[in-house]
C-alpha cells in the first residue's frame, strides 16, 4: 500500500497507482521542508475504475443485513480509538492544527463511526395504518447505490467519516476523493476500514485535484449519490454536474458565522468564545466566528480584553503542546488572508492587532499568520461579508438585540450563530430570528456533535443536513409498501 511514504489509490481491495503515474506532495503547512507523503495523481480513468468497483460491490452490501455491516463499522471504531494518538499526529503534520485539536477531529471520525454503526440495528421506518380494512402499511429505507464523496482539508478525517458511515451503514458503497492537501488522514480512515474487514470494491479512495479526479467523479454517470464539503464556488459546480442526472447532492459550504455579544452578558465566557471561535483551526472552520457584533454599552471593555486575549495566544507548530494556533493550511490561503487585511485596511476598518505574517526562525518555513482583529467594522464592509478562512475576526458594534440580530443575517450564508446574554427571553427570540442551521446560547459558533443534524441555510447549503438520523434521509430511499390480506381487490380512495 506504501512504500517510501508512497500512497496508492485504493480500488476494489487493492491498493493501485494511477494510470498516468503521476504524483503529488503532501507537504507540512508548519515546515514545508517536511514531506508528509507521495499521493496518485489521479485522473478520469482512476475514478471510472474506482467507481466500477463500488458498482461491482454494490448489490453484495446492500444484500448484508445493516447488523452485519455494522459489526465491521464498530471494529473500525474500536481500532481508530485505539490509534487515535498517532493518527492526531499525522493529522497535524499533514494539516497543522494544534494536537490537542487533531485528537478532537479524530475523535468526531470516531463518535460518528460507533454512532452509524448503532444505526445498524435501528434504521428505523415507520409502520402506519391503512384507510381499509386488512391492509397492512409500511416503509423502510433503501440504498441508493455509489456515492462520491469530495472533501477539504479543515477536517481531513471527521469530515470523510461523516460521510462514509451513514453511507455505508445504509447499504451505500463509496468511492471518496479527498481534499489534496491533506489525504493521508483519509487514507488512514481507509486503511482501518480494510483492516475492519470492509469487502473489496466496498470503498474505494483516489487522491488528486479537484478538476482532475474530483468533476469526474461527480459527473460519473455510475455515482448516484455526491456528499461535496468544501467552497460555495465549487459547490455551485458540483451541483450542476448533479443536476444533470437527477442524482441526489448534499452540499456544505462557506460560513460568515457571527458571535452576539449583549449587554447582560458574562464577558469573561464570552470572551473565551470569541478567541477560541475566532482563532481556533487558526479561523480555517466553516463555523469560525468570524464576525462578532457587541452591545454598545460593553463593547470598548470587550474590544481591549479581546486584544489582549490574542496577542497572547502562542502560534507555533501544532506539533508542539505549547501551540494555541496553528499555521495556515497553504500559501494560496495565506494570499487570501493578506489580501482581506488589505481589503478591511482599504475599507477604512481599524486593524487592532495581527495582520501580518509572522516571520522569525520559528516560522520561516511555514505559513504563519498573526491572530488578526478589525474593529468599528460596518455590516456592509467585504471582511463583515465574505469568508476569509484564516484568522481574522471583524468586530461590529450594535445597540439592541434586534440590530444584532439583523446584522448577524446580513450574509449570503447562514452556517452558525450565537448569542452571549443572560435574558432567556432575548436568547429565544434570538434562536428564532437567526437564519442559520446552527445557533448556540452562551457558546460561541463552533462545537458541533455528531448526533445533532449539520449544516446551514442559504448559501451554505442546498437543503441537506449531515451527522444525526438526518444523515441516513440523505444515503437512503424510502421505499413505501402496502400488504393487503383482504383476498379482494380494494381501491384507495374509491371503495372508502
Ligand atoms: P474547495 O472547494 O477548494 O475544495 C473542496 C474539495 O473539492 C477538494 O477535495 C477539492 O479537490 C474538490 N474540488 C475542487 N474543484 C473541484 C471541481 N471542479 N469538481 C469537483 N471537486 C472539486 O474547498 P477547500 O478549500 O478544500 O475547503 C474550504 C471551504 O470548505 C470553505 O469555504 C469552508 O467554509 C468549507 N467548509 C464547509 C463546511 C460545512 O460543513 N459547511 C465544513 C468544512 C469546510
């Protein structure tokens, strides 16, 4: 499977490399000297392979009764548990995010692995009444077929497990496509899945470029279902290659999620939310609290004891156990963290703290930004508007609750919201009024569990939800039945 820190593509059991023998780096966003790992350049003709072998698989798994499928998933579970402290540290060498927070991402791969697989022995339908007499009614759920599976690179095993399990719990088989900058955390959920005795062709896993390997497998005829987490811009994309045959796309994309702070608010809780929802992930979350938007009366308290809160923050290697945040995940990212510090600048924003790179010994050779906080920012400004993905927090001040509120919906996106109050009544009316699939009370807009249903509005999603029981409407079919043991031929509707 790998040699020299050569990783294969995984199709139909085997571990291949690509027909072009083409290559890639993974490479340490802390020390760009460090290869992690020598990936396949994967192209149409991997895929349409990969895809071949799920198609191949299919009708075996969906025949295996969901208590046997997960048997192999709680396996899967026990060994990741068991591995989690060496697959957190390949996690934050290929991805940078500090150790203490790799082990939280391989812990949500873990929580969602033995989540699916108690799904084994649910996967519950409904049973129901007829409108006439000895008719039995119910329905169950069906597979669909192949799922294609595109991920990014913020959460390089939580978000592959996501998908995978309630995909393959649900009788689905897979072939995943992971984000290029980080697919060995990929390669090791997969290579605990082997080792948990998945049947070949099962699960299948090509590495590679988005336009290259990631729009043909969601233009695959043979794909049935496509699960893409990643921009808006490419979201867009890969909903169009869905449209095209009708298949079933789960979309989860950019976030400008908002932090209220009012009045009546305990500031040092909401200042802990702020720093760890605004810099933690090194603000590379779709559910970073990139804007935070405080009452009038509290906010020149907030805004200094924020600043003093990030200038202390220790960035570093995440291997490190003194590292708070990490680097950023490339240098592309860097330029677009540059270029909105430029752009808030410009728009007559006040840069309090950050907005540079850091340079030194410690930091030469990685991609380092310094915990960036704008403040007197107005909700038209772009950095109160668009998603920076980097570690950059716009401060906005505000007067009530309903202009906070208002401000917190100014976006095209509707991820994550929160509120920091100690009124219940503003706390509910907030939860009311915020247009986010997402909304937390005294938290700030991070800290997802995986049995609650994810995602968000508008821009930032088509309607779909992962993690929970949401996630098995999304990999399976409702098949409705009707049983009718009258011995004659009775009409719906008609012979009532
Ligand atoms: P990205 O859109 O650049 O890439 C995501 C994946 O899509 C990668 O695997 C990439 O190779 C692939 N891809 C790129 N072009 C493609 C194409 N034309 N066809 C098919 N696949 C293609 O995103 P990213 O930079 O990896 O991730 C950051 C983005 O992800 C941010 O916008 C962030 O908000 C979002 N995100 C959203 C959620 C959520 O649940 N809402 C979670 C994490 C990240």
């Amino acid at each position: 499977m790998s040699s020299d820190n050569v990783f294969k593509n995984f199709i139909g059991g085997q571990w291949v490399e690509s027909t072009s023998r083409e290559t890639f780096e993974n490479i340490n966003p802390a020390d760009t000297n460090e290869r992690i790992g020598v990936f396949q350049r994967s192209n149409a003709e991997d895929v349409a392979a990969a895809v071949a072998a799920a198609k191949s698989a299919f009708p075996g798994w969906r025949r295996t009764p969901p208590p046997k499928r997960a048997e192999i998933l709680f396996r899967a579970g026990r060994l990741l548990a068991e591995r989690k402290e060496a697959l957190a540290r390949d996690m934050t060498r290929e991805m940078g995010k500090p150790l203490e927070e790799a082990r939280g991402d391989v812990q949500e791969a873990i929580d969602m692995t033995f989540y699916m697989a108690g799904e084994g022995r649910r996967l519950f339908g409904q049973t129901t009444t007829s409108e006439l007499p000895s008719k039995f009614c119910m329905s169950v759920r069906s597979p669909i077929g192949v799922c294609g599976l595109i991920t990014p690179w913020n959460f390089p095993m939580a978000i592959p497990a996501w998908k995978m399990m309630p995909a393959l719990i649900c009788g689905n088989t897979v072939v995943i496509k992971p984000a290029e900058d980080t697919p060995l955390s990929s390669f090791n959920l997969v290579r605990v899945l082997e080792e948990a005795g998945l049947p070949p062709g099962v699960l299948n896993c090509v590495s590679g470029f988005g336009p290259e390997a990631g729009a043909p497998l969601a233009h695959h005829p043979d794909v049935h279902v496509i699960s893409f987490t990643g921009s808006t811009e490419v979201g867009r994309e890969v909903a169009h290659a869905g449209a095209e045959r009708f298949k079933h796309v789960c979309l989860e994309m950019g976030g400008k999620n908002v932090i209220m702070v009012m009045e009546d608010a305990n500031l040092d809780l909401a200042i802990d939310g702020a720093v760890w929802g605004g810099f933690g992930t090194t603000g590379q979350r779709c559910t970073a609290s990139s804007r935070i938007v405080i009452h009038k009366d509290i906010y020149s308290e907030f805004e200094r004891r924020f600043v003093e809160r990030a200038l202390k923050l220790k960035v570093g290697n995440g291997i490190y156990p003194e590292t708070q945040v990490g680097p950023l995940i490339n240098e592309a990212q860097l330029r677009t963290v540059e270029r909105y510090v430029e752009i808030g600048t410009g728009e007559g924003a006040q840069l309090l703290c950050g907005g540079k790179r850091l340079t030194g010994r410690e930091y030469d050779r990685g991609w380092f930004f310094a915990p960036t906080i704008f403040s007197d920012c107005t909700p038209e400004m772009r950095i109160s508007r668009e998603e920076i993905f980097g570690p950059v927090v716009s401060l906005i001040p505000c007067s009530s609750l309903e202009q906070a509120i208002a401000v917190g919906n100014n976006v095209v996106y509707g991820l994550s919201s929160s509120i920091y109050t100690r009124n219940i009544n503003n706390a509910f009316k907030a939860m009311q009024e915020m247009q986010t699939g997402i909304f937390y009370v005294n938290a700030p807009t991070i800290g997802a569990e995986t049995h609650l249903p994810f995602g968000g509005t508008k821009q930032t999603g088509n309607g779909q939800r992962e993690a929970a029981t949401a996630a098995l409407d999304f990999y399976s079919e409702w098949k409705s039945i009707y049983i009718d043991y009258s011995d004659t031929l009775q009409r719906a509707q008609i012979d009532t």
